[in-house]
C-alpha cells in the first residue's frame, strides 16, 4: 500500500513536470510568434512609407513634366 501511493506520487509528478515544461515551451512560441508579427508590422509600415514617396516623387516628376510641356507650346 505503501509503495503503491509512493508510485502514484511520482507518476503525477512526472506528469506535472511534463505539462509545464510543454507549456513554457509553449509560451515561448507565442513570444516568438508576437515577435514575428511586429516584426512584420515594423516592415509594413516600411514599405507603406517608402510607397508613398514614391508615388510623391512620380507625381512631382509628372508635373515637371507636364509644365514643361505647356512651356514648348
């Protein structure tokens, strides 16, 4: 009886061992996760910006270019 309970303890506390382990291996993929996803938003916002100038300076190149035109006619 004895070493019965003996043995249950330590099963249970195999088992506890292994569902903490797995969850902070767990948490630790969520922490990597949220760092991927800011990391992914960082370089959205990169891109939108450089999109923008881009499009600012086309559209100033454009209206050069269109003043230009008009000064040949």
């Amino acid at each position: 009886m004895f070493w019965g309970m003996i043995a249950v303890i330590a099963v249970a506390s195999m088992l506890t061992d292994t569902f903490i382990k797995n969850k902070k291996i767990e948490i630790q993929r969520l922490e990597k996760e949220i760092e991927l996803e800011k990391l992914k938003l960082d370089n959205f916002d990169k891109e939108t910006e450089k999109m923008r100038l881009e499009l600012e300076q086309s559209k100033r190149v454009l209206l050069e270019t269109k003043m230009e035109y008009k000064g040949l006619e």
